[in-house]
C-alpha cells in the first residue's frame, strides 16, 4: 500500500523551545535514511516535507 506524509513548519521558528531546533535536525536526518519512502524538501512558507511511500 502507498501513503503520504506531509511535516509542516521544518524551518526553525523563533517560538521554538531550547534543543527543538535539534530534535527537528535529527527527525530529517532519520528520515532520509528511509528506504520506503521518497522525500522531498521544499523550502516553502514555514518548510514542508513531503513523504510518499514507495510500494
């Protein structure tokens, strides 16, 4: 089965707590590593990335 997974607001924000900045680096670093999924970046509003599952 196919999917996609959309994460919003990847760019830092300056209401983000103290190390979120980080967590948010490692989750993309993960992510990329993933093998059934394509990934995209896009630098766009907040930063956006869009995920589809390959089947």
């Amino acid at each position: 089965m196919g999917g996609i997974y959309v994460i919003d607001d990847m760019d830092e924000q300056p209401n983000w707590p103290n190390g979120h900045a980080e967590k948010a680096q490692d989750l993309v670093k993960q992510l990329e590593y993933r093998e059934d999924f394509h990934l995209c970046k896009m630098n766009w509003s907040t930063g956006v990335i869009l995920m589809t599952k390959i089947n």
